[in-house]
C-alpha cells in the first residue's frame, strides 16, 4: 500500500511540475496489496489481514474519495460498537468509555466485573499518580502498571493492546504507539486529566468519523483499494514489473540502478533518478548495505512479529454466544492460545451468507511466535477449540481459511522513534532515495499511505544547489 501511494503521489508531482515522469513498481509477491487481501468465496468475504481503518486520519478516507470508492465505505454497525474481554470464564465488555489505556467514566469502572474492588479504586487513583520525573520513553507495560496498576493492565489494557500491535507490551514503546497518552500525562498531569480536557474540548471526529463511523472498511473488500489504485496506476502509465528488487546501488554522478531477481523476461535491472523503496525495514536494509552501511544496521535492528488469522464460518445455529460485540480480547493470564476473536459478521455487513457467521481468530504476535508455525490441521484445530470454549461455536465450519503472515508486523520498542528519526534523518541526506511502509512512524492504513507520500516528496525533490 505504500509503495501504490508513493507511485500516486510521484504522479502528482510530475504534473503540477508538468515534469514527464516514468515509473516503475517492482512488487515481488505478483500481486498488489501487500497484506491487503480480501478472498470472496461462495458468499463469504474474508479478510486476509487487516478488515478496517481508522476515519480519524484522512489519508485513508482521501485516497478511497480520489479513487471514487466513497459508496463502498461503511462504518462498524452501531449495535456492535464495544469490546468483549475474556475474564474468569466469561465474556465481559470493556469498561465504557475506557480508550485502550485512559480511564473513561468513573460509573462505568466502578461496577466493572473485570478488576477487583481495589483494582478499580487504583485505576481511579490514577489522577493522583504524579507525572515522571524521568523524560524520555518506555514500555507500555511500565507506563500502565505505574499508572493505572498491574490489574488494569493485566486484564483490560494487555489483551486490548495485544489485538493491536501483536507486541510484547514490556517492550512496546509508549512514544511510537501510544504518543497521544504520553502526552497527557506530560502535558495535563494524569490520564484522567488528559480525557477530561479532550471531553471538555469536544474532540470532535474527523469530518470522515463524523459520516462514516471511527472505523471504517470497503463493502467490497480492503482488497478493493490497493487493486483500484493500481489499476489507476497502470492507466495513468506505471510500469508494474514481477519481481524482487534485490539490490540497490548509486550510480556515478546522480542516480540509482535497482537489480531485480526471477524477472521472469523482464529487465535485470533499472536506472532511475529516484527510488523508493516500500519494503519491510530489513528488506530495505539489505537492499541499501552498499549505499549506506549504518542506515542499512538501523533498518535491519527492527524486529518483526508473525501472527496467524483464522477465518471460520458457522450457521448462526451452531454459535450459542450471541455475537453482539465487535469481538473479544483475550488477556495473556488467561493462559489461551489466541489473542483476539473479530465478529466479522457482527461488524459489517456481506462478510457472511443469510444465515451464517464469520468469525476472524487472531493467534500468535511477539509472545507467541510458536502458533505461526502449525501447520494447517493443527492451527485449525486450535481455533476451533478456542471459539468453541469461548463463544460456544460448536458443529462443523462451512468455511475456513488459514492465513499465516510471519514477520509482518513491525516491532516499535522502547527506542523505535529515535531509530525511525534517525533512519528518516539519514534517508534525507541521501538524494533521490525515500523510504516508505509500516516500519517508521505508523503501522496504521493511513499511517502507511501518508509514509508513501512523504517518501515520494523526499525522493523527488530537487537537490539543493549551493
Ligand atoms: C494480520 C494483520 C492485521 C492488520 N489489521 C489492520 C487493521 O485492521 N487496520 C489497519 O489500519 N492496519 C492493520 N494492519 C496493518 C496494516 O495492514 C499494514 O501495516 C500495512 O498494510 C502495511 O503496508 P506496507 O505497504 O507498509 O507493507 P506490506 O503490505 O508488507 O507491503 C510490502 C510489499 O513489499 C513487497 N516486497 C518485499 N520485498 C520485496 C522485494 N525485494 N522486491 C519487491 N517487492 C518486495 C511485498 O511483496 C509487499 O507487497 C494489519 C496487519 C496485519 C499483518
């Protein structure tokens, strides 16, 4: 999706320079997407990987308006709009009002089946928890327990966060994932504060939000952006090429050669004025190991997590748990094998046929890496036992899809911002080289596409003449 939105944006800026621009999209895996990927089967539709995106950005909302797929959004149906968590044998929604680690209504933590009566009043305390002294960054997992106390975080904030980043939270850096919350505690004193003034504010949704709902998706499939902007590439004159870019070099004088592996016909290699490479970090370090060896070590210093999606379709007969949540999450002391179940069905409509659920297991991520690894029978047979346990989903699927993605999520430790500004920093030194995808400043859609923006502008500006 960065790499699409790079290309899109290098479009731009040929023709408001009225420059003529030639642009090639080398893509490895023979399609578009990238994680994007949407399977239509017999009247279900199954998202591979990620089913949404947040409105609350406008990068995502902009791109699908310029490709004139408005129609196609549609937002979280509004009777399923809260989270499910797994505690003590049952399924128990969220606290109201509760955004992943800042408390929200004082009514709605106090009767919370999910803490202890001193775990409540601590997370109430949290007000009067002083601001650290220390500056700088740290895991969420330190951030929560110091704030709101080791309960929240054990049974609300871990197994929510889990569902989102996949991450070992004693190591995910509250600076790169959860900024917005450091900032309130910095800024206002307390968590508490921090939503009281954002109340006060009225932080509106954005204009997107407002229409559509916070989260949005496509009816017709995430896959429907990444294969529309590309077939809007194609006409507007790209080049798309099949195959790996397995090495980059700088030429003598201005400019980059970019060889190419299994090409299958076509060139071995390309000459350019400017690359982006929309890779993952060590991809994008091996490519650059020749150009700049210390970019290249900070690229390949980002880890990365695997995680697996298990789709499985029942009849609406054979789930007894009535499915009116968006999904549930399921902390680590539980002691499971999953993370997370998404309601699919539940959440937007078309994703099952009349009389049908779908339901997205969601197993794996830094702390369990060994469930990536099953093969089929196996994994399979862990995600039914799981949702059968959990949600009472008894009988045999009508459908099922296995969807591995081993090192697919980018890991933002304790540190990820310094390294990212560092990376950003060096990249800029370099010209005609810009770095785009999930692996810098957001792993979000919109994140993504605007990583893809900003990349195109720094590959493409001019160099500065003394
Ligand atoms: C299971 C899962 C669920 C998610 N859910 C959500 C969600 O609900 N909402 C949300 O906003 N985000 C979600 N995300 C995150 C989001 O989908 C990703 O961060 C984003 O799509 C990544 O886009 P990208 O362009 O950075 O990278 P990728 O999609 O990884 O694309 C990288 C591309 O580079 C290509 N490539 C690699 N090496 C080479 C090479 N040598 N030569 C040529 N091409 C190469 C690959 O084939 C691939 O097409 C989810 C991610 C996962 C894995």
């Amino acid at each position: 999706m960065a790499g699409l939105a790079a290309a899109e944006e290098i479009i731009a800026l040929a023709a408001a320079a009225q420059a003529p621009t030639e642009i090639t999209l080398v893509e490895a895996a023979g399609r578009v997407g990238g994680v994007l990927s949407t399977v239509c089967r017999d009247g279900w539709l199954i998202e591979r990987s990620a089913d949404n995106f947040l409105a609350a950005r406008p990068e995502a909302v902009q791109l699908v308006e310029r490709l004139g797929l408005q129609d196609q959004l549609v937002g979280v149906d509004p009777r399923v709009r809260r989270a499910l968590v797994w505690h003590d044998g049952r399924a128990v929604p969220a606290p109201q009002g509760f955004r992943l680690l800042a408390p929200g209504r004082i009514g709605s933590i106090l009767s919370t089946p999910l803490l202890s009566p001193l775990g409540r009043l601590r997370l109430i305390a949290e007000r009067f928890v002083p601001p650290r002294s220390a500056q700088g960054d740290e895991s969420l997992e330190s951030f929560v327990v110091r704030r709101l106390g080791r309960e929240a975080f054990e049974r609300l904030v871990q197994p929510l966060a889990a569902g989102i980043w996949t991450a070992d939270p004693a190591r995910l850096s509250m600076a790169a994932a959860c900024g917005e919350f450091l900032a309130m505690e910095r800024e206002q004193g307390s968590l508490w504060a921090g939503e009281r003034r954002r109340a006060r504010a009225g932080t509106a949704p954005s204009a997107a939000g407002a229409r559509y709902g916070q989260f949005l998706t496509l009816r017709s499939g995430m896959h429907t952006l990444p294969e529309r902007l590309a077939e809007r590439l194609r006409d507007q004159g790209v080049r798309f090429i099949d195959a790996a870019a397995a090495g980059v070099e700088r030429l003598p004088g201005d400019g980059w050669q970019i060889s190419l592996a299994d090409t299958a016909g076509a060139d071995a290699a390309i000459d350019a004025d400017a690359v982006v490479l929309a890779v993952p970090a060590p991809v994008a370090g091996r490519l650059l190991a020749s150009v700049e060896p210390a970019l290249a070590a900070d690229l390949q210093g980002i880890d990365y997590a695997g995680s697996a999606v298990i789709s499985l379709g029942f009849a609406r007969t054979d789930v007894a748990h009535p499915l009116d949540a968006a999904g549930m999450v399921i902390p680590r002391r539980a002691k499971r094998r999953i993370l997370a179940v998404s309601f699919s069905s539940s959440k937007f409509p078309g994703r099952a046929p009349e009389g049908c659920v779908l339901l997205r297991v969601f197993a794996g991520g830094a702390v369990d890496p060994e469930v990536v690894r099953l093969d089929d029978a196996a994994i399979e047979a862990v995600a039914r036992a799981e949702v059968a346990e959990l949600l009472g989903a008894r009988g045999t699927p009508r459908i099922v899809q296995i969807d591995r993605w081993h090192a697919a999520m980018p890991q933002y430790h304790v540190g990820h911002v310094e390294r990212a500004a560092r990376i950003m920093e060096r990249t800029a030194a370099i010209h005609g080289l810009g770095l785009a995808g999930a692996a810098y400043t957001g792993v979000g859609i919109p994140q993504v596409i605007a990583s893809g923006q900003a990349a195109a502008r720094h590959a493409c500006r001019r160099p500065v003449t003394p």
